[in-house]
C-alpha cells in the first residue's frame, strides 16, 4: 500500500538540518540556533529567514568556475 508523501513541516526540516549537522560533526552556532528555533516556532518563514542572512553577510558568492563554465555552455568561450 503507498501512502501520499507530504512535505515536512519547518519544524521537522528544522530538526533534520539539526541533526544532520551533528552527524557530521559540526555544531549548530547559538545566532543559527535562535533562527532555525524562530522558524520551527513559527516567529519567521524560511523567506524571511533567509533574508535575515542575506541582510547580516550578503548574498553569497559565485562561483567563478562555474560561471566560467555557464558562458561555455553558452557558446560565450571560445
């Protein structure tokens, strides 16, 4: 008998990211702690969240192989 998957709710995605970082050895720091703790508790959507961090460090880098790698795939290097 297949049962209907559902998509996990912030709290269960909270928990997993948790605990996926502490198998593989790393430790959750306490301002990514009090994030996550706000998103499970329904303080803040993941968008918001996100835009929390944005706003703190800034949109994240690019890559410069893999832009290198987009132009090609674009015709852009020859």
């Amino acid at each position: 008998m297949n049962t209907p998957r559902r998509s996990p709710t912030q709290g269960e995605a909270v928990s997993v990211a948790v605990a996926a970082s502490g198998l593989a050895g790393h430790e959750v720091s306490p301002g990514a702690r009090d994030l996550l703790d706000r998103i499970e508790g329904d303080v803040l959507t993941y968008d918001e969240g996100v835009a929390e961090v944005i706003a703190e460090f800034g949109q994240p880098a690019r890559c410069p192989r893999r832009s290198v790698g987009i132009r090609a795939a674009q015709g852009g290097l020859s």
